[in-house]
C-alpha cells in the first residue's frame, strides 16, 4: 500500500503535468485536435461535393445515352423510309420499263400483221390476175367462169386459213 506522502507526491506530481502540459502543450494539442476536425469536416465536404459530382454526371450520361439512343432510332427509322422510297421508286421504274416492253410488242405485233395482211393482199392480187389471165385465155362460157371463180374463192379461204 502506498503512504499518504507518496499519494501526495503523486497528487502534485500529476497536477504540475497537468500544468506544464496546459502551459506549453494544450493549445498545441487543441490546435492539433482542431486541424484534424477540419481536415475531416473538409473531406466530408469534398466527399459530398464528389457524390454531386458523380450524380451530376450520372444523370448528364443518361441524358447523353438517351439522346444518341433517340438519333440512332432517328437514323434506322430514315434508312427504313429511304429504303421504302427506294422500293417504290425501283417498282415503279420497273413498271415503266415492263409497259414499254409491252407497248413494243405491240407495235411489233401490229407490224407482223400489217406485213402479213401486205403479203395476202399480193397473193390474193396474184391470184386474181392468174384468174383472170386463165379466163381471157381460154375465152370460156358462163358456167365455166363460174366454175373458176369459185375456185378461186376457195384457194383464198384455204391460204386464210393457213
């Protein structure tokens, strides 16, 4: 057990400390204990402001993200419409081109009959003419030109028929 001398001694002693660290380190301490406080309260400060920061720039690559998203829509859905158009305008032309093959063939057609009823014309004249030379020739009596004409009739209804 300790004596009350050395209590005594360990009273005093503790209050010279106390003393002497109040006098040459308290405000050293409190100073250091106040920088820290600072420094902590202006990280938490910052710390905040970058939570801001982020957020901020959070939402503005949102925005951003929406935004290349709604121009990218935009582009597919004017490809699409170009694509229509270009669709439209290929059928259409080939629907042009498809009538002027169709108007040439009948043109072409037309001519081949237009030639055809030419070259009958020429037979039939040919005919007539080879008829008519047979019949002046052969100076014949009424049934016998009868008789030629109607085979010339029906040497013009054979070559129709051909």
């Amino acid at each position: 057990m300790l004596s009350g001398s050395e209590i005594l001694a360990q009273i005093v002693s503790f209050f010279l400390l106390l003393f002497l660290l109040r006098v040459f380190a308290w405000k050293k301490i409190l100073g250091l204990l106040d920088q820290r406080k600072e420094k902590i309260s202006s990280e938490l400060g910052e710390i905040e402001n970058t939570k801001q920061e982020i957020t901020r720039l959070k939402e503005d690559y949102e925005s951003k993200l929406s935004t290349i998203s709604a121009q990218a829509q935009a582009k597919i859905d004017a490809a699409i419409a170009e694509g229509k158009e270009l669709n439209a305008q290929m059928r259409k032309k080939a629907h042009e081109e498809a009538q002027d093959i169709i108007t040439d063939a009948r043109k072409q057609v037309k001519y081949e009959v237009s030639k055809a009823q030419e070259q009958l014309k020429e037979k039939i004249v040919d005919i007539a003419l080879g008829a008519a030379q047979s019949l002046i020739q052969e100076k014949l009596t009424g049934e016998a030109d009868r008789k030629i004409v109607e085979e010339f009739i029906e040497e013009v209804s054979r070559d129709d028929q051909k």
